[in-house]
C-alpha cells in the first residue's frame, strides 16, 4: 500500500463517463481504481513495450496547456 506521505500524487482526471464505467468494471472484478492504476504503472516499468503497445489504442488526446485566451467580446472596454 503506497504511503501518501512518502509516495508522490499523480493526478489524472478522466470523463466522469470514463470513471463511472471503469469504477463499476473493476468493482465487479473486486479492484479499484487506485488498484488498477497502480497495477498499470508496474505493468509500464515491468514491461514498457508490450504495455506501452496494449495502452496506445486508449491514449487520451494531448491536453490544451496555459490560460485561455481572453475574447474581446468578454471585456467591458
């Protein structure tokens, strides 16, 4: 069991479509999410090509980075 004080966070915030079907998946299958995170992430280190291979399909599209832009329409002036 990871030691929240000592272990680093990761954060990650899939769709709540994403999580609600996922938490239910691996609940009839008796893990949690956090489980299967973390059983991932082993998986990557043990085996970074074959898991790296398997999780491509499932790959997120790129995050936007930084502030968004201000709109003209948005400012009183």
């Amino acid at each position: 069991m990871p030691d929240r004080h000592r272990d680093p966070t990761v954060t990650a915030r899939p769709s709540q479509e994403v999580k609600g079907a996922v938490t239910d998946s691996l609940a009839a299958h008796g893990w949690t999410v956090a489980e299967a995170v973390i059983a991932a992430l082993a998986w990557i280190v043990a085996d970074p090509a074959k898991a790296l291979t398997h999780l491509t399909a499932h790959r997120p599209p790129p995050k936007k980075t930084g502030r968004p832009k201000k709109r003209d329409s948005q400012s009183p002036t």
